[in-house]
C-alpha cells in the first residue's frame, strides 16, 4: 500500500501562524465591522481551506485576546477606532506603537470589557510577545441598530485588501 504524503497540510516549524481577530458589537450600527470583515473573509476560499490562517469573530471581549494569542502568532486585529482621521478612514498600528493608544487617546468604540490598549499593555507587563498589527476604521453611526452605514459598508473591499496584504507580507 502507498503511503500518501501529508506533508500540505501541516505547517512548517519556522511559519507562523496568523490569527485575524474581529471585535465590535454587530448592533451597533459601525462598530460591527470587525465581526463582518470575518464574515467576508470566511467566504473566501483560499483563507477556508488555509492551515495557517485562523479566523475569529471575538465581538466585544477584549480580555480574551490575552488568552487566544501566542508568541509565535501573527495577529491582525479589525475593529472601529477613532484615532483622530476622517470618517471611514482606515488606519494601521503595531502593537509596538501601544504607548501612542494612551497617549494619543486613540479609542476603541466597541464596548470592549478591557480597551484593546489596556490588553496590550497587561500582555506586555506579562511578558507576552506578539507580532500584532490593528486595522481601524473610523465609523460614522454607533446607534443600537443593525447595519452598517453606506460610508463604512463602502470601505470593506479596501479592509479586506489591507488584511490580504499583511497575511502575504
């Protein structure tokens, strides 16, 4: 009998492993575009049948992140920040740029337990070392209500392109 090779699906020691993360509150209006971005991104086919990347809706539980990560992950993160751009305006940050967060009062709307800030300040005094990247959006509408505004909804084929981007860096 011919052993087959398995080899595909299993990854190599020196790949890592990417966990693309979505939080928000789907019923509040903008601040759901990080569980729908996960929507989108599953409906992709070469990310469904991919070992080596994880996708993961964690809706509005900030201090899980803790817990799901390890240090030989890459993280990408999507969720709606307000970091002082124009509505619908996509910004990226590196965990590394965590101190700008705080200082720069960055906000993250969803109704997070713990503000992604705080989290990645608790992971650093854990000594806890990710490779981490978060992609925010600033929203237009944060009403109890389903939906996205057009302005947001507008922005997720470009969402989309900057996580692809990072998962083929």
């Amino acid at each position: 009998m011919e052993k087959k090779d398995q080899s595909f699906s299993k990854r190599p020691s020196d790949k890592k492993l990417f966990k693309v993360i979505g939080f928000g509150n789907r019923y509040m209006g903008d601040d759901a575009i990080g569980p729908i971005i996960i929507d989108e991104l599953r409906k992709d086919k070469n990310l469904e049948n991919n070992d080596d990347v994880i996708l993961l809706d964690c809706e509005t539980s900030g201090i899980d992140l803790i817990f799901m990560v390890n240090e030989n992950e890459n993280i990408i993160i999507i969720d709606a920040i307000d970091a002082g751009q124009n509505i619908g305006e996509i910004v990226v940050f590196d965990i590394e740029d965590v101190d700008t967060f705080i200082t720069k009062d960055i906000r993250s709307f969803s109704m997070h337990d713990v503000g992604l800030a705080e989290v990645f300040n608790i992971m650093k005094s854990m000594n806890i070392k990710i490779s981490a990247r978060l992609i925010g959006i600033k929203p237009k509408i944060l009403e109890f209500g389903y939906g996205l505004s057009k302005e947001i909804k507008s922005k997720i084929p470009d969402i989309i392109q900057v996580v692809k981007d990072r998962l083929a860096a």
